[in-house]
C-alpha cells in the first residue's frame, strides 16, 4: 500500500460560490482535467507523478498523486526571516542554504520545456521540498503544451476569473487575460502578449524566485494587485542589493540577468541559470560576472580550501623536518667544536707539561755551554765525558723535537675543518707565538745533535 494524494475540483461547489456561469465551469473542468493530464505526462523526479484521472458518478473529475510531506519554500523563506535569533547575516547563510533546491526546480523546469510544457506560474509557493530532502515543482494548473489545441487555451483566457491565495496581493494567481502570480510575472505575461510567452518567462520567474531567496522579499511587493501588474508588466522589480546589501554580488548579477525586461537578453533556459547558481555554489566562477584579481584569489582559496589545506600541512611538516634537521646539523656542529676546544686545550696542557718554555731555555744555555766547551777544548780531555755529553745532547734534543711535534699537532688540529667547515679556533697572535716557539725548538735539537 502507498499513501496518494487526493485532488478533486469540486465543479458544482465551485460554481455555486462563485457564482459561475456554464462556460466558466466548462473551462475550470478542462483546466483541472489539463494539469492532472500534463502532469502525468513529466517523469521526472522533481515532478510529482499522478497515477490515475478519473470522474466519478456525479460529474466532478479527480486525479490520484503521490503524496508528499513537506513545506514549500516561501514557508521555509518566511520561517528563516521570522527567526529573531539569527542576525541578517546568519539569515542570508540560512536561505542560501535553499540554493540547492532551486537548482533542482530549474532542472525539472528545463526538463518540462525539454517536451514543450511551460509552466507559467512559478512562484516560491510552488517549489515543494520533501520531507527527505526531495525537491518538487508543483502546480501545473496554469501550464501550456506548446502546439496545443488554441480553442482551449482561448477558453481558458476568456473565462474571466480570479482566484485569490492567502498569501497578499502580490502573490494572486491570475486566469483570463493574464496567466501567472503577479509578483513573478515576466513583462510580457504581466502585459497579456500571449504570443512572446516562451519558456524565457519561465526563465524570468525563476528569477523572482531567485530574488526572493536571496532577499527573503518578494521582487514587486505591490500594494494592491494593480499595481503589481502595473509593475511586472514595465519590468519595475525591486533592486536586490539595494533589498540586501549583504547579498554576494555574483548572485545579484545572476538575478538581473535572469530579470531582463527582454526575453533575449535574458538566460537562454533553466539550464544555464542553474549552471550559475551551481557554479557559485560549488565556489567556481560565474561566468557572466567579471571578477577582481583579489575576488579570483578568494574564490580559488575557498574552493581549494582541502587541497590546500593538506599541501599546506606537507609545507609545514617539510619546513619542520628540514627545520629540525638544521637544528641538529647545528647542535652537532657546536658539539663538534665543543669537542675540537677541549682537544686543543688538552694539547696544550700537554705542551705545557713538557715544560716547553724553560725546555727552550735550558736548551739555549746548554747549546752556550757545548760552543764554549768546544772552544776551550783541548787534547788532554778524557773521552769519557765527550761521551756523556753527547748522551746527553741526544736526549736533550729529542725532548726538543718531541715539544715541538706537539705544538705542531696542535696548530694542525685547530685548522682542520669541522664537518666540513673552517673554524678558527685559535687567535692569529696565537698561533703565530707557537709556529715560532716549534720553529725554535727544532733548530735547537739541530744545533744540539
């Protein structure tokens, strides 16, 4: 079993209230007997399929349809502005959220004009969203079959009557001489030229729509149906970012293309206004608006919020691993010099433990003693103290050498790089002192040996 939803015209009901005459009812039966017929003619999923047309045993037509739960988006419109805890801007946020809905209207509009329906009362009060986030252009009461029998449509123009919603004078819907919602009205609709009516005025409603999504006001809101008329038919609708300053200004560019008082200067189906209003959606360009290099820039940065996101994220992790590997390089660098000064101190302590300097010394007067002795030296000298003193001037002058290969070692040690950097470790004056101290304390080995 399914739940359907009941619809039936009530003729003799109707013709009594309103007290209609016989042509008047004959054309509110074939207009009723239309819309279930049209609409059982659109499979598509944002279209409500009828399953059965029929009339009962006394006289009054009936047609069976799926049943829906859910509120249209005039109510959804109407709720959002009604809400006293969001700020113009939270409820701006809040109706565009209903974008994606009227993206799906436009796509089964496009499909309706796609087998030559128009619908020619779209309004946001015939936009039905589901309770499941379904989308559903409803009511069709109003619709023309491109090509269809004149004679009907003549009838349907003729029959003089005006149904009143409760919804204001802005949102009548209009039989006879004008067809449509006065609010969303395209100029030519509002102006009774029944020939220029195209699916471009469906266009144009859609855009009223648009507008009122957007601003959460309807686009002429007229005082009295007159005036309203009046409006729609010179094209004199609202300003929208004058309704709302804070509407995005590829949005409000949209709704007056869409709006254009003439039909070709507006898009050229649903399709393409959709192709809009999706594009914006999804953070892209839209291509009737001319962009700022700074607005590009954002656009991109929001639409690429993920990706860049995430190189963002590798950017940092390879700034932070190159980062940490500098700073160890660094700490091991300085740990390398830490380790090269404590060396170098170590041979100095060293040098110094050999008692370089008085070595030096001791080494200078021996050499003064060994020139005076060889001087004064004669024959008679006994052999065994030459001996001695050669003995001893040989060790004298490898302790020399051995000071001075430290000292050596030391001055090589401080100018060998460190990881493959040059430090200087000790100061010019420094090493200057001990290459002429190793200098000093070879030539006395020399002149010891």
């Amino acid at each position: 079993d399914r739940e359907v939803a009941f619809k039936q015209l009530l003729l003799n009901q109707r013709a009594a209230n309103l007290e209609l005459t016989r042509a008047a009812t004959i054309t509110l039966g074939e207009r009723f007997l239309r819309e279930a017929r049209i609409t059982a003619q659109l499979d598509h999923p944002s279209i409500i399929p009828v399953y059965e047309i029929a009339e009962r045993d006394d006289g009054n037509i009936f047609y069976t349809m799926k049943f829906v739960r859910g509120l249209n988006i005039g109510k959804h419109i109407k709720a959002i502005n009604n809400d006293k805890s969001l700020n113009d801007d939270q409820r701006l946020a809040k109706r565009l959220g209903l974008l994606g809905h009227f993206v799906d209207a436009c796509n089964a509009l496009a499909y309706a004009h796609s087998k030559d329906v128009l619908h020619r009362d779209i309004k946001p009060e015939n936009i039905m969203l589901g309770k499941y986030g379904e989308t559903f252009l409803v009511d069709w009461g109003l619709a023309k079959v491109l090509g269809e029998d004149e004679a009907i449509e003549q009838r349907v123009r003729e029959s003089g009557t005006v149904f009143v919603e409760d919804l204001g004078p802005a949102h009548l819907t209009q039989d006879g001489a004008i067809f449509g919602t006065p609010a969303y009205l395209s100029p030519e609709q509002a102006r009774g030229r029944h020939d220029e009516i195209s699916n471009l005025s469906d266009v144009y409603s859609m855009g009223a729509v648009l507008f009122e999504i957007v601003s959460g006001a309807c686009p002429i809101p007229g005082q009295n149906l007159r005036e309203t008329i009046f409006r729609a038919a010179s094209g004199d609708h609202d300003n929208l970012a004058e309704v709302c300053p804070n509407a995005p200004d590829e949005l409000v560019v949209i709704v007056e293309r869409a709006m254009q008082n003439e039909a070709a200067d507006r898009f050229q189906s649903p399709t393409e206004l959709a192709a809009e209003v999706e594009a914006w959606r999804e953070g892209a360009q839209v291509s009737i608006y001319q962009y700022s290099s700074l607005q590009l820039l954002r656009r991109f940065l929001s639409r690429h919020k993920g990706p860049l996101f995430a190189a963002g994220l590798m950017v940092l992790l390879t700034l932070g691993f190159f980062a940490f590997s500098a700073w160890q390089d660094a700490a091991e660098f300085e740990e390398a010099v830490d380790e090269r000064r404590q060396a170098l101190t170590q041979a100095k302590g060293v040098i110094e433990g050999k008692g370089t300097a008085t070595l030096l010394e001791s080494a200078k007067a021996e050499i003064a003693r060994i020139k005076s002795q060889r001087d004064a030296h004669t024959s008679n000298q006994p052999v065994p103290l030459l001996e001695a003193n050669e003995n001893a001037q040989a060790m004298r002058s490898a302790d020399l050498l051995d000071a001075a290969q430290a000292i050596s070692d030391r001055l090589v040690l401080a100018e060998r790089p460190i990881r493959n950097q040059h430090v200087e470790l000790l100061d010019e004056e420094e090493v200057k002192a001990e290459s002429a101290l190793a200098q000093d304390l070879r030539f006395a080995a020399a002149r010891l040996e």
